[in-house]
C-alpha cells in the first residue's frame, strides 16, 4: 500500500527516476547491478505492456520480464 501511494501521490517532476527504477524493480525482481546495467534497447514498447530483457545476471542467464498496465504504470514510462 506505501508503494502504490508513492507512485501515485508522489511528484513526477521530483522522483519519476525513482518511481520507473521501483517498478522494474519489482516487477522483475531485478538485482541493483541489473538495474543499473539495463539499457533503453533492453526494453521494448509493444503498447499495452513493455517487454524487459535482462541480458546481464548475476547467474549468466538472460532473463525476460513483462511490465503491464496495472494501476497505470505504463503512463510514467
């Protein structure tokens, strides 16, 4: 519940880096290297949701996540 008041209540022009970081985060359960690792060509936009691609991890096998449009999460990207 304090997740989905941050990302809902909390100003975009402020923390929106924090709030796209969060939502990979978890909707991959991505580790902090991955994230920091990720690329705009790891992600691709195929409208209602957006694919991510892992291709670095710590087990050197790649992994893929798909991040939908629950609670408007799509919007911030």
């Amino acid at each position: 519940s304090e997740i989905d008041r941050f990302l809902s209540s909390a100003d975009d022009k402020e923390f929106l880096m924090i709030k796209v970081g969060l939502i990979l985060g978890i909707a991959g359960a991505c580790r902090t290297d991955e994230l920091v690792n990720l690329t705009v060509d790891d992600i691709e936009d195929v409208g209602s949701s957006l694919i991510v691609k892992i291709p670095n991890t710590k087990t050197k096998i790649p992994r893929i996540f798909v991040v939908t449009d629950e609670g408007n999460m799509l919007e911030l990207f």
